[in-house]
C-alpha cells in the first residue's frame, strides 16, 4: 500500500448530519477486531479471519495512517473508510489512484451512514487531492456496495474475474473545477 504523499494527517475530525470522521484511536480496537472477524461483513471480501488471529495482529492504535478514517456514530465506532494507492493493481485503469474502500458493522446497514461517510471522505480527498480520480472496486453480487458506488458517481470501468467472484470496477471523476 502507498501512502496519498504529502497529505496532512491526521486532519481535524469531519464532521456529517450524523456521524464524526476521524483518526483511529487506541478506544477503537474492539471494533476494529469486531469488523474484521465478522462473517457478515465479510461476505463479499473472502470471508473473515478468526477472531484470535486478528487479536493477536491488531496493533493498540489499528488503522493510524493517512486516509484511514474511524466513522463514529454517538461517541462509538461503526465503521472504517480507506482512501488509499494499491500500486501494483492488476487493473491498468485503478494504477496509482486512490482507491476507496469502506466497512461497517452490520447493526449500521441499511440506515444511510456508508453513503454520508464516503461522501464526506471523498470530499476530504478532493480537497486534499485537487483534480484526482477515485476507483472503488466490489463484487457485482454485493448489490449494496453497487447501488452506493452508483450514489457516489462512480460509473463502470470494467469487470473481471477475481477471487472466484465477478468483480465491479469504478471510477469516480474529479469534480469539475468552481468557476
């Protein structure tokens, strides 16, 4: 994983209608090894961990790097949104652009949160990363994902094989210029 180069981190909390984006903190552990042990969370990503593996694995403070958001609802974590550069995609449109990655607990589904997160986390990268596009890639069966990555202005660049799964590529242009 390549950092997003020179972007200040960690930045002010971003604060939504609803929830407070910000840096990880020592108090998010718990949920951290929540997301990732969780088999619903993880339909469409492979599967989980075991739950001991991720314990021993997860650092004090998980997740503190630039573009790793903890998206907080009520002074708790629900979620996790990752802006960051894969170099060495396979797919020749994703190199070297910020991907967006996202998971929530499942008690956060259905209730509009990934999409007021995401949204403001783009927001963020477009201010940080002026002129720069976004690719999001999910499962075509993991209709959810589709229906926020379409919310979110990505459009289709391609599907592939990967994983055993069909895999959906978007890509989200830079907002055009304020005049």
């Amino acid at each position: 994983m390549e950092d997003l180069g020179s972007v200040a981190w960690p930045p002010t909390p971003i604060s939504t209608e609803r929830l407070v984006l910000r840096a990880s903190e020592a108090r998010d552990r718990p949920a951290f090894v929540e997301l990732y042990a969780s088999q619903e969370v993880h339909t469409y990503l492979g599967g989980a961990r075991p739950r001991d593996e991720i314990e021993r694995a997860m650092p004090a403070v998980p997740a503190r790097r630039p573009g790793s958001f903890v998206v907080e609802l009520d002074g708790t974590m629900t979620g996790h949104i990752l802006l960051r550069r894969a170099p060495g995609d396979p797919r020749p449109a994703a190199e070297g652009l910020a991907d967006l990655g996202y998971l929530f607990l499942p008690h956060a589904w259905g209730r509009g949160y990934a999409t007021e997160a995401c949204a403001a986390a783009l927001a963020w990268s477009d201010g940080v990363l002026p002129g720069e596009p976004v690719v999001l890639t999910t499962q075509s069966a993991n209709t959810a994902s589709m229906r926020l990555a379409a919310k979110l202005g990505f459009t289709e660049v391609e599907r592939y094989q990967e994983w055993g799964a069909e895999q959906w590529l978007g890509l989200r242009p830079p907002p055009a210029p304020s005049a």
